[in-house]
C-alpha cells in the first residue's frame, strides 16, 4: 500500500493529525474541531452536534480493540474536503484479528475552519459483515450467488 499522502491545507492537516492520533480522551474535544450544529452521518449514524458526535465515537472505543486510522489521500478545494483512510481495529466481541475497513470521508468546513459536515462513505457489508465469523459465512454465499 501507498504511504499517507499529506496535505498544505491547514484545516485538512489538523483533522488529518487529529484522526490519526484519536484516543479515548480526546473525544471531549470535538468541539475544537467540529462546529456546534455539525452534522455527521456514517452508514450506521446520521447525527448533529458535537455531543452526539462525540457519543458516535465513545461508542467506537467501546466496542472495539484498538481502533485507528491511517488518512491515505488529502484532496481539498475551497470549503470541501475529501479524505480516503483505513480503519483499524480488532473486535472485542468476536476476538477477531486485526480488521482493515477502507472507505473515505467528504467534509465541509465552516468559515472559521472546523468541520460543519462530515459524511463517511464505506461498504457495511463487504467491508464489515463479510468478516464477522457467522454472518460472513451468508454474506459470502449470498455475494458469490449474486454473482454467478
């Protein structure tokens, strides 16, 4: 895989650093980086406001071991933002190994440079389902007779 690509933009390079580096104690700070009314919307939350966004997140260090990401590729023009990552992680419930979901994320930046729309764009069930132990199995199967 291609090493990260970095960017010149200064909001795009903190959200960059910010992400890469996420820990549980750093989710009380999405205020600094999200407006008050900002919307996020990934393909299991659709929420608004730092406080709920924020919940999405406490909910990801819950659940999972580990949980990481790597921002592959940086592209912005004028008030948008697009980023490609990898999400790293290993799931506390089935023990699983270290899993890799690839998706991207386009974000619209407020005025003062904080982030006022964040959608998450990834594949639930190629990038998800198809891993878990059971439900992989039928998600598979139903893939492969889709396909043939």
């Amino acid at each position: 895989m291609q090493p990260p690509i970095r960017t010149t933009d200064p909001r795009a390079a903190r959200v960059v650093a910010f992400f890469e580096s996420l820990s549980p104690a750093d989710v009380a700070r999405m205020a600094e980086l999200y407006t008050a009314d900002a919307s996020f919307k990934d393909p299991f939350n659709e929420v608004r406001g730092t406080d709920a966004i924020a919940g999405v997140f406490k909910h990801m260090f819950a659940s999972l071991i580990g949980p990481r990401f790597v921002v592959r590729e940086v592209i912005v023009q004028g008030e948008q933002c697009f980023l490609t990552w990898d999400f790293l992680f290993r799931m506390k419930r089935f023990r699983s190994d270290e899993q890799t979901v690839r998706g991207g994320s386009h974000l619209v930046f407020a005025p003062d440079g904080r982030i006022a729309m964040h959608r998450d764009y990834w594949d639930a069930a190629e990038e998800l389902y198809e891993k878990l132990p059971v439900i992989g199995a039928v998600m598979r199967w139903l893939k492969h007779k889709a396909n043939s």
